[in-house]
C-alpha cells in the first residue's frame, strides 16, 4: 500500500476525493428537489405513499 502513495500525492488525493464527495451530495439533492414527493420546499415533508394514493383515488371518485 504504500507504493500506491509513493505514486499519488496524499493531499490532492484528499482534496480530490471531498470535492468528488462534495458534487455527489449536491447532486443528490438536487435530484430529490426534482422529485414530486421529496421535494422539501414545497409543503416541508415527503407525502406518503398510502396517502398520496388515498387522494388520487378520492379525486377520481373512486373508494379506497
């Protein structure tokens, strides 16, 4: 293992490995703000499933 580090520096190794962590993290983010029940802007909690369907099926006038 520790040819490896002979090879790589260890401090842009580190610095490239938070900045790789810290794109993911926003990326994530970003795709669940996409998302129409995880969006935590728009009414500040996830809708859950079995009332999502409730309303859906209220709304076509069909009984649960």
């Amino acid at each position: 293992m520790y040819k490896l580090w002979l090879i790589l520096d260890p401090r842009r190794t580190l610095a490239a490995t938070a900045a790789f962590l810290i794109v993911l993290g926003l990326l994530i983010h970003l795709l669940l703000l996409t998302t129409v029940d995880l969006n935590w802007h728009e009414d500040g909690r996830p809708i859950p499933l079995k009332a999502a369907a409730a309303y859906e099926r209220a709304q076509q006038g069909l009984p649960y």
